[in-house]
C-alpha cells in the first residue's frame, strides 16, 4: 500500500543543524570496521542482495524501444552465464527497470514477453526530469501518462528553486499533487537532487517534506547532478527517515542513485542502512539502488567469489 500524506508540520524542519565533519566521522565509525571484517560468503551473499536491490536504469537521450527490450532482457536475466542461473536457481533479477515516460510502453511489452511483469517493477521518471523547472500540471500529467503507459513506480523529481528559497509548504503541496496522481497503488519515489540542494540542511528539510506529502521512497540524485549519491548524504537521509518514523510510525524508504557504481559501493550502503534502520529496511520495498552500471560488477564479482 502507497504512503498517504500527512499535515504539513513546520516544526519537525526548524532549527536544523547538520556537523558535516560529524557526519563524515559517523559514517566512517558505521562502515569502516565493518567493511573490512566482510568475509567470502558474505560478500558473496551482499553481491546477490545488491542485485535483488537494483532499479537497472536507462536515462539517455537515445534510448530506443530495442535497448529498452535489452535492459528488460538483463533485468531478468542478469548472468550471461547459464550456469550461473542454474547455480541461482533463476531466483534473482532486479528489482525494476526505470526509463523515461516514452519508453514505459516497451518495458511493459518486453517484461510481458519474459513473464515478469509484476516481478520487475517499471519505474519512471517523471515531473520534467532532471530539473524539475516545469509548470505543475504539465509535471503531474507526465505522472498519468507514465502510469497509464504501464508503470507502477514513479520517481518524481523536485523544483529545487523551492529548496533554495525555503518554499517548504509550496514544495509540500507539490509533492502532494503528485503523491494524488499516482493514486494509491503506484508508489512515488522523491527525488531530491542533493547536489543542488544547497546544504545538507536543506536536503533534511526536503528529505521530511517530501515524506510529509507522501512519498514512499526519498531517492537522493537523478545521476545528472555534478554531487550524486555520497555516503554523508545518505546518513542525513536516513537520519530524517528514523525521525519520521519515530512521529508517525511509517517506514519510508530511501533509494541512493548515481555514484554506486561497484559491489563494495553497495556494501557500505547496505552495512550504514543496517547500522541505523536495521535489516527490515534492507528489501526491495524499502531500499533501492538506481543504477546502470552496478550490474556489470555485481556480475564480475558474482563470478569471482562464486568460484572460490
């Protein structure tokens, strides 16, 4: 079931302090020591559980129904290798597949010629990804056409001008109206665009407005920002969703995207949401990785360690 909005409630974003370097020590004191003591099997079994995690993503100008086909194909399918499928018993694929609006169609028709719709969500982008500097109602009507194009996630992106002028209610009512056009059954993912949010307090104070207005996911980056999915970043995300948690006993996830490019990129952030959400956050409903190159190492790596 889809997250439904709260009041808007000023108080949970004001005197927001973040201590970078305290942050930057907290995350290192979280993964560091940690890391180091991963053994084979377990790396082995973090290189699976990256995978089961993953939005496999393609956002390119010059995506085409066949490379839309392609991902699809690899989302399913994600060894190239057949005995590493019989090895896995065929149990493991990605989470979802995200594409523009234009090309949900041929996820949907490549997902259903491979029997996974359902399976593998399909994510979109939507709300004039990546800049989010469109008029409201052209935003939410790229939410409906995506949705009635088949997808059954939503990774909306944010005004960050909103951000930077403190319009928290103006952003919450925005948030809200796309929560609506999703409706109750396709989950919307808030993209925040770190990198130009302007502060880490700033991507607090998104972080809690757009759980307030409804969001089931706050997703870090749309990967096109120069500062993406940074560890630091993450923690302060995670440290709003606690709090959320805390006043209204909902679980919102938390998807890094850009930046997590290699199996032991991954370990850190499963091992940090672990350390401070616990395990049940560590499944697809609650954690994803957006990526469109983490497969290549979570395949290198799956080979590597499973042959030793």
């Amino acid at each position: 079931m889809a997250n439904t909005e709260v009041p808007f409630d000023a108080n949970q974003i004001e005197n927001v302090r973040v201590n970078l370097p305290g942050v930057v020590s907290s995350v290192d004191l979280l993964t560091s020591p940690l890391i180091k003591r991963v053994t084979h099997a377990e790396f082995l079994a973090y290189t699976l559980k990256a995978l089961s995690l993953t939005d496999l993503t393609t956002l390119a100008g010059d995506d085409t129904a066949s490379n839309v086909a392609r991902l699809c194909f690899r989302a399913a399918n994600p060894f190239s290798d057949h005995r590493a499928h019989v090895a896995t018993k065929n149990r493991y694929h990605t989470a979802a597949v995200c594409v523009y609006p234009s090309r949900v169609a041929d996820a949907h028709n490549a997902l259903k010629a491979l029997g996974m719709v359902g399976k593998i969500q399909i994510a979109s982008v939507a709300t004039g990804f990546p800049s989010g500097s469109y008029p409201l109602e052209t935003r939410l009507s790229e939410i409906r056409y995506a949705i009635e194009s088949g997808a059954t996630e939503i990774d909306v992106v944010i005004d960050r001008s909103l951000v930077l002028a403190g319009k928290w209610d103006k952003l919450y009512e925005e948030i809200v109206a796309m929560r609506k056009a999703c409706g109750d059954k396709v989950h919307l993912k808030t993209i925040l665009g770190i990198g130009e949010c302007g502060s880490l307090v700033n991507v607090y104070k998104a972080s809690m407005v757009a759980m307030m207005a409804g969001s089931d996911f706050i997703k870090t980056s749309t990967g096109k920002e120069a500062v993406n999915a940074t560890l630091p970043v993450g923690l302060v995300m995670i440290r709003a969703i606690k709090k959320f948690y805390q006043l209204t006993g909902k679980k919102i996830g938390l998807k890094p995207a850009g930046g997590v490019r290699t199996v032991r990129d991954a370990i850190a952030w499963m091992i940090m949401i672990r350390e401070t959400l616990g395990d049940e956050w560590l499944v697809p409903e609650l954690f994803r990785f957006g990526a469109s190159g983490l497969l290549d190492d979570i395949e290198k790596q799956f080979y590597a360690f499973s042959k030793n």
